[in-house]
C-alpha cells in the first residue's frame, strides 16, 4: 500500500483496501481462522473491517499502557475499542493485545514488567497477548513467554522472530504469528 512511514490518522482508503483483500482472503480460506492488524493502532477499523469480512480477530496494539512507538506516542485504547465492537455487533471478533510492542520504547512503563502488562490485558478483557521481540523479525524472549503464561489465563501468541532454529523455545505458546516468506518453510512430518 506504500503507506511507510505509518500515520497515526489511517485513512478511510486503507480501511475499504483492507476490508476487500480480507473479504477476499477469507472465501479462498473459508474454515481458517484468519485476522488483521491495520498499522498504526487502528484497531477499530481493523476490527470493522474483520467484521465486514467475516474475519475471528485483530491483533490490536496499544491496548494497554502508553508507549512511544517510531509513529509517535500511542496511547491506550481498550475502553474505547471494546465499546467500539460492542456498538457494531463484533464481540464474537477476539482481540489479541500486543504488550511492550517491538519498535517503541517503554521509559513510559518502565515500572511496569510484561507480566503485569499482561495481566493488565487480561483485566481489560484482551482475548489473548502477543508477545514479541524489540523490532521485526526479532525474536521474543523464552523467559519472558515463560513468564507471561504463568502470570495470565489468556492465550499468549508469539508475534514476531520464530525461525526454524529457534521455534523449539516457543512450543509453550499458544500460537505463532509467522511472516511467510520464499526462504521460510516447515519441512517434515508437521509435527
């Protein structure tokens, strides 16, 4: 969409592109659970376009906790998105809360550690966390995926980082968010 540097302010264009390649993704895959994230922190759209395309859920960011992230300061948005899906009709959609978010700094939150950062996404009704590394492609730290599932209830999500040599220390996650690329691929028995 040619859309570097993200905005804070996404346009009503990035919302209707989003809605037809999701609507479009979602009859080619019809029994995957499939979901979106619309960068910068627009979760309500992401959560009207899972809603028009008949989508499971959004990877939302700024849900809990301020941060200042490359865009500029994010704050956060939990209230405000849950009523969001409660007036359009989505509850059934889940929202899976990023906490400390890669590409931002914490100074804002630095008191706060990443398990009380869950729980606090857990408080505030998240479906699940994502957990990640500190940029794209970095990979999440073991001990804090370790501390994460002893401090909440909630599916926790790796969100960036798992390459095939390192997958084995994220098989406690619920589940792994993987950008697919020509140089990456599972081999074996699936297993």
């Amino acid at each position: 969409m040619h859309d570097l540097p993200y905005t804070t302010s996404v346009g009503p264009e990035i919302t209707a592109a989003m809605t037809i390649i999701s609507a479009a993704v979602k009859q080619t895959c019809p029994q995957l659970p499939l979901g979106i994230q619309i960068l910068c922190s627009a979760n309500q759209q992401a959560v009207a376009v899972a809603l028009a395309a008949g989508l499971d859920f959004i990877r939302a960011e700024g849900f809990v906790f301020s941060h200042v992230a490359d865009e500029g300061i994010i704050n956060a948005c939990a209230g405000d998105l849950l009523r969001y899906r409660k007036q359009i009709g989505a509850e059934h959609i889940q929202i899976f809360a990023d906490i400390k978010k890669k590409h931002s700094a914490h100074a804002l939150t630095a008191d706060v550690s990443v398990s009380e950062t869950a729980k606090a996404a857990e408080l505030f009704l998240a479906d699940g966390i994502v957990l990640t590394g500190t940029a794209t492609g970095m990979p999440a730290d073991p001990e804090e995926l370790k501390e994460v599932e002893q401090a909440v209830k909630i599916p926790v999500l790796i969100g960036s980082g798992v390459t095939l040599e390192n997958v084995r220390n994220y098989l406690d996650a619920n589940a792994l968010i993987i950008v697919w690329s020509p140089d990456f691929r599972f081999h074996g028995t699936g297993q």
